[in-house]
C-alpha cells in the first residue's frame, strides 16, 4: 500500500496562507488587517472605499498586532484624521491621514502591551494597557496627551465611552474571560476613576463584548443562559435579550477586539450564530424578527462591520479561503454575500471538494465532525485532527493545510471534540479537569468509527495536533490503539510546567483543564511520533519539546523531529510552513510503509 502520489506543492501551499482580521468600517471607507507572504508575514492595515480597490496604510517594515494577554487584538482604530495602531513590540502608533510615517506615541515591550482599541465619538483614543501584575485603561488625546482612566489588578478589556459613561470588562486573575468576567458602568471624568457598578457578569457568567448601540443604550453578550446571547441594558440594571436562542453567537474570547455584531438603521442588528462548525448571518429588527443574510457563507470570523445598508464580514465558504465579503440588508435582496477582497489566487489544476458534516455517537453524547475526503475515495490513510484550542472550533471553510493532505490521498477528519466553542457553556467546560483524556477519547471514537465504516486503512490512521492539539495528540500516542502514529506541532509536553511558563491571561486555562492524566512521559508513548517546533515560539517552550524529542529518539529510531530556527508558535513564515508539511507527509509515507514491509 503506498499514497505516494502527486498531490499539492507544500512549497505551494505554505505561500497561500492570507489572512484578514478586524474588519471595520469607519469614516467612509472599510478598514481591515492582513497579512500574507508576498509581504514576508507582516500584518498591514488596508483601507478601502466603499466599491474601490484596497490599499496598504501600513507599511510592512512595521507589522501591526501586539501581545496584549498573550494574543493581542483590537490592533487598531481608525478616523477620518488617521489610524491609530499597535506595532509588534506592543507599541502605540498614530499614522496621519495626510502622508507622513507612522509616528510612536507610547513605548510598549515586555511589560507594557497596548491593545483592546476604540475611539469615542469625539476623537479619544481608548486603550488596555497591560503590565505583569494590573492592567489600566487609558485615554489618549488626539495630541498623544495619556492618562489613567481605571486601574485593576484583575483583567481589563472592550473599553467603551458615550455620553459621559465608561462600560468596561473586568475578570480576575484566577479566571478566563469566557469562564467568568464582569461588565462594569462608571462615569468617566478627569483623572483615574474607581471601579464601575457591575451591571453583568459574575464568576459563573461570562460577558463579552460590550457596545453603546445607536439608541443610547449598552448591548453586551452574555451565556448567563448557557448560551452566548445577545443583550441590552436598559436604563438602571433591567436587562433584556434581544436575540434569546439556543446557540452561541460569538466564539470564545482570546484575542481582543471582537464584535459578533453591529446596528443598521431602524433598530436592526446583525449578528452572528456559530455552532462550532458553521456560522450564520443572523438579521434580528425591532420587533424581534430574525431573517437570515449570506447564506452562501458557511464560515463568518467575529467581526460585524454596517455600512451603507450593507453588512461587511469576514467571511469564506468549503471551497473559497477567508476574506472580505458584502451582502445587502435590504428586505427582498438576494441576501448572498459578495466577495470584496482580497482575490484567492488560483490553484494549480485542484479541485476542492467540499467536507462532509458527520455526528457519531460517543461515550460524552453526540461528536461532530468535518470529514475531507479524497475523490473517489474508499478505504484510504487516515489523519485525524485535533483543533488547538481546546476552546476552539472547526470552522467549515477552505484550509490548504488539510486539502495538501486529501490531494496526497488521505482523509482528514477534523474533531469538535469535548470542550470546543459553540456548543454552549457546558460542552465547553466539559473538559475542564479531564484534558488528555476526554479530547483523546473523542478522537480516538472518531478514528474507530471510520475503521469500522471501512473509510479508513488498518494500520495507516494518524492524529496530528498543534499547540493544545499538540498534547492532545501526544497522549493519543500513549495509547497502543487506534492510532500508528502522531504528529505533534508546537505541543504542550506538561501541562502543570506550563502553566508556570505562560503568559499570565493563560495561566487560568492551564490549570482549570488539568487532571490525573498529567505530563506526556517519553517512556510513556507507544506509536511513533513527530515533533515540530519552531524556536522562537513564546507560547510553547521548544527547549521543552526538544529535550522531549532527544529522549525519544534516544528510545528507538521510529520517531522523529523538526525544530525550525526562528519559528513562531504558529510556524508563520512560509518557509516553515513547507518544511513542516514536507516532514509531516514523509513521516506518515515512512510509518505506513514500515506497516506493510
């Protein structure tokens, strides 16, 4: 048995990798971030007028995205003046409309991150400050004048100030933003304030997202239900959900910046629903009537921009990657989405065959799954993908990544396995003390069912992980079945280690998910494994991974590793991007080939 057969490039592949971010419209024009390989990786700002082509404000010498709670967002705020914006250092930045460079206005590094971006209506700058023990929230004047608006020892994020009034989220320490946080009101005079009265939230509550809609009053999203809903605060503390469903309508919240919704005229709103899997446009007006947009999406990032009687998302489809995508919101409309930009560059003589939606039983209830499959298949090798949240999802989009894989001959199946996103407050919590076991028991389930089904090979399935996933598929490797091998990316080795070593906002998911199953030992794993890890990563240590790796091989010649100098957690460069996907194929071609020699 061999799947030695031409497929994608990796080379290809790796240099397809454009991303956009942060969509927002504001002072006549769409604004978004993006990033892609002609520009080595850097993270630019683009700028487009309603219907005109894109350009780059930033230039890309200067890569925007700070480290702000370990993973930035809310990089940027623009007006009709100039964009202000966060530099890679964590740095502050504010770039005249009108030429010029971009000019530093407050220093950032290692223990000062600016980020969480917004403008008042009157030009303000509002920023989340970050330091190692407390985190502020400032204001910066259109001079770049800074002062201290709230202090906190805790967590501060999503500063938003209209008509005198500060809504601000705060969480503790102890707690991750989607596990428990707090939505505070306070008025904003001179100087630093006191804490706001808390109008939502708690430790068994999470609220995100809060926004001073065009009625004057404050909308928020809160799962006070179980599920992430949409709400708005009336004036006092009466509070009163504008969209209640059994559904999540925001993913969990690790970067800052998010906004799953926004207001058009009439009293409309729009938002988003996610599942996990797929996300929906959802319009909701006044009285409360839902209707829904873009139905050829199937995947929407968390960010609403309404401009012009139009809704804008970043958005893509099973055989079109993310970008910019516009569909009308007028009553009768055809209501599909149209793509702004930026273009996908063909592919070369490929073509995409959209995945599957599968539900298998399981002992945690029913698992979902996306299911990629080569055409015509049958009984073919098998990689089994473990997302790397673990409070992440499995968005139902196109990805090069997996489709390299399906074009050499392998199905991939890509698990939403217990502790996902979308799937309300108690899936996500589900694993909670369990990491380890019950995401390796959903994979494994998944990986057997497909052998019992006849869609996999015997002694050809394999789980591939990265970051969280990465230990996810390590403890796979400590079982004797059904996996024959694993691959690792920028994995988490001991979960108590790590916690020590992470940045302080992740220390709390660290320790909530740990359980009896502990450190992967290297005396411990029974299949091969490969080990990839790039050696600037900060998020993962790659000393870590590689004292783990030379313990292996010193084991027996069946594992391998690659550790790419200057490599982040996320292997963003191309160059290795391609190396890790060459080593990944080749080390499931050796593995099968040893099966049958």
């Amino acid at each position: 048995m061999t799947v030695e057969r031409a497929g994608l490039a990796p080379d290809w592949v790796a240099r397809k990798l454009v991303t956009c971010d942060e969509v927002r419209f504001a002072a006549g024009a769409l604004w978004w971030l993006q990033s892609d390989p002609d520009h080595g990786g850097s993270r630019r700002i683009m700028r487009a007028g309603l219907g005109g082509t894109a350009r780059a404000v930033t230039p890309p010498e200067l890569s925007v995205g700070g480290q702000l709670h370990a993973y930035g967002g809310g990089d940027f705020a623009a007006a009709a003046d100039g964009v202000w914006f966060v530099g890679g250092d964590g740095s502050l930045f504010h770039h005249a409309a009108v030429g010029g460079a971009p000019v530093r206005i407050a220093a950032g590094g290692e223990q000062v991150q600016y980020g969480d971006l917004s403008l008042t209506s009157d030009g303000v700058l509002l920023a989340v400050r970050g330091h190692d023990s407390m985190d502020e929230i400032v204001s910066v004047s259109p001079s770049g004048e800074t002062s201290v608006m709230v202090r906190s020892s805790g967590f501060l994020a999503s500063p938003r100030l209209e008509q005198g009034m500060l809504a601000y989220l705060e969480w503790d320490r102890d707690q991750m933003p989607w596990d428990g946080s707090r939505l505070r009101l306070a008025p904003a005079g001179s100087g630093t304030i006191g804490p706001g009265a808390v109008v939502a939230g708690g430790p068994q509550e999470s609220v995100v997202q809060p926004s001073w809609g065009p009625d004057g009053h404050l909308y928020f999203m809160s799962d006070r239900t179980g599920w992430w809903n949409l709400y708005r605060l009336h004036s006092g503390s009466e509070v009163e959900a504008v969209a209640p469903i059994d559904a999540d309508c925001t993913p969990a919240p690790w970067e800052g910046g998010y906004q799953s919704y926004g207001f058009a005229t009439h009293g409309e709103v729009v938002l988003t629903i996610t599942d996990g899997i797929t996300s929906e446009l959802l319009s909701v007006d006044g009285a409360g009537g839902q209707r829904r947009l873009a139905p050829n999406l199937t995947s929407v990032k968390p960010y609403v921009a309404v401009a012009d009687g139009s809704v804008i998302v970043i958005g893509s489809t099973p055989s079109s990657p993310a970008s910019i995508w516009s569909a009308e919101l007028a009553v009768g409309s055809t209501g599909s989405a149209q793509r702004v930009g930026p273009e996908p560059a063909p592919s070369p003589s490929w073509t995409v065959s959209p995945p599957s939606v599968e539900t298998v039983g399981s002992a945690g209830g029913p698992l979902r799954l996306l299911l990629h499959q080569p055409a015509g298949a049958g009984q073919v090798p098998l990689i089994v993908r473990a997302h790397p949240g673990p409070t992440d999802g499995v968005p139902l989009r196109l990805d090069w990544t997996t489709q390299f894989f399906v074009s050499h001959g392998f199905t991939v199946a890509e698990v939403l396995y217990r502790g996902s996103t979308g799937q309300g407050r108690a899936f996500r919590q589900s694993l909670h003390g369990h990491w380890g076991e019950y995401d390796v028991d959903d994979c494994a389930t998944v990986a057997e069912q497909l052998l019992a089904s006849g869609l996999a090979t015997p002694g050809a399935v394999f789980i591939s992980g990265a970051s969280a996933g990465g230990y996810t598929a390590l403890q796979a490797a400590c079982r004797p079945a059904p996996f024959a091998g694993a691959t690792a990316v920028s994995a988490i080795i001991d979960p108590v280690r790590w916690e020590k070593s992470v940045p302080a906002f992740q220390r709390p998911h660290a320790a909530v998910l740990s359980g009896p199953t502990g450190a992967v030992l290297p005396g411990n794993i029974r299949r091969p494994v490969l080990m990839i890890h790039g050696t600037r990563d900060t998020i993962t240590s790659s000393d870590d991974a590689r004292k783990f790796a030379d313990e292996l091989a010193a084991r027996g010649d069946d594992h391998d590793s690659l550790f790419l100098e200057g490599g982040d957690h996320y292997l963003s460069d191309p160059a290795s991007r391609e190396r890790a996907l060459r080593a990944e194929l080749d080390f499931y071609q050796r593995v099968i080939r040893h099966g049958t020699a």
